[in-house]
C-alpha cells in the first residue's frame, strides 16, 4: 500500500472507531465497503486496510456472506476490557502527571467543564426528547473521551494508548437503561473522578493519578456490567459498551 492510501487508512479507522465507540454504529451494523468508499471519497483499498485494523483491535468482525460488522461482546470479554484499560490508562495517567504543562491542565479544566456542564443536563432531562436526549449522550460519551484523550497524549505512549483504547468500550445506548437511579450514580460518579483526577494532576502526584485512574475506569466497569445485567437478564451476549 502506498504512504498516501496508508494515511487515507489511518483517517478512516479513526472516523469508523470514533463512531462505533461513541455508539454511532450500533453492534450488529453492517459496513458495506461501496458505501464507506463514497463516503469518505476514497477507494477500497484504504477502506479495506481500514477495516483490517478494527478488526485487529476487536471492534469489528468479517463474516462470510454477511461482510464486516460491527461487533458484539461477552460479559467476559467487557470485564476482561475494563481490567486491561484500567491498569494501562492509571500507568499513562501517572506518566502524565510527571509531563503536564499549565497549558495541558487548562485544556482538561475546559474539557471537564463542558463534561460537568453536559452530565447535569442529562441527570435533570428526564422529560428530554428520545432524539435530544441520545445526541446528549452522544456528546457526554464524546467529551469522557476527550477528557482522557488529553491525557494519553501528554504521557506520549503511543503503544499503551493504542491498546487500551482498543478496550474502550462505550457505545451511547448503554448510557440510558431504564433505571434513573442506576444511570445517575454513573454520571455523577464520573463527574466527582473526573474532578478528582484533575486535582491529582494539578497537584503533580503521579502515584495519586495513577490510583484515581485505575479506580475510575473499574468503578465505571463495574456500573455498566450491573446496568447492562438489568437491560438483558440472563443474554450472555452483550452491546459493545
């Protein structure tokens, strides 16, 4: 392949695995080739390479007949995600936290207000919209990612990144059962984290960083393993979450 249809594979795995961890692309979805092609006018060769590194990643499967979908997991496999993430992102957390810049600290401060701002409109929308209230969660699922995003960029471990976003499970639906109660300990919990971890970071205490991020992400694990327990009763397969 060359450099250019390379790096036109690299923007569309990006794109395609924002969409399918923010939950855009709900499991079981089918990516048809032809339509990824017009749509990101490209040819197939950087869509097919494109759909070989999410596959590598988990996030989609090749089906014989049926083309390339994207994939459902296991309570297992989602447990097995949230231990892997949870050690790799409290190392890069405790990395960052010996290279954060001013800078650094008030882009996180801007991302988590907006993250705050966006958690509070969804724990007092009760009576929002179907429509409304999925592109808020959308957009809250968007800005979590953003707030870590940060910080896998400043630790600069392009490896431990890419391997534990790999893990990153959190497709949108999940994020609305039907219990108001379970769903506000989830969004209030991730607030109260989020805050805590910038404070470790601000303090420049990597051990405390690296403690808060590994208990975040195993919290938030166990929250949406006892959430997606109450939407599928006794389903062992599970959405990708």
């Amino acid at each position: 392949m060359s450099e250019a249809a390379s790096t036109k594979a690299d923007d569309v795995a990006l794109e395609l695995e924002q969409a399918i961890v923010s939950g855009e692309l709900a499991p079981g979805t089918v990516l048809r080739q032809d339509k990824l092609s017009a749509q990101y006018g490209v040819s197939r060769t950087p869509i097919r390479e494109a759909l070989r590194r999410l596959a590598a990643l988990g996030l989609v499967s090749f089906e014989p007949n049926r083309g390339v979908r994207v994939r459902t997991l296991t309570r297992a496999e989602l447990r097995e995600a949230f231990l892997i993430r949870a050690e790799l992102e409290s190392l890069a957390t405790e990395i960052a936290a010996e290279r954060m810049t001013q800078a650094d600290l008030d882009e996180l401060e801007a991302i988590e207000d907006r993250f705050a701002g966006l958690t509070d409109e969804l724990r007092r929308g009760g009576r929002l919209a179907a429509d409304r209230r999925a592109g808020l969660v959308t957009e809250w699922v968007r800005a979590n990612h953003a707030f870590h995003d940060v910080i896998y960029r400043v630790a600069a471990l392009p490896m431990v990144e890419r391997i534990a976003k790999s893990a990153r499970y959190s497709g949108s639906a999940v994020w609305a059962p039907s219990d108001a109660g379970e769903l506000d300990e989830l969004y209030g919990a991730n607030e109260r984290q989020h805050r805590a971890l910038l404070d470790a970071l601000a303090a420049g205490s990597p051990s405390g960083a690296r403690a808060l991020a590994r208990e975040h992400v195993l919290s938030s694990g166990a929250l949406l393993e006892r959430i997606l327990a109450q939407q599928l009763g006794s389903d062992n397969a599970v959405k990708r979450v």
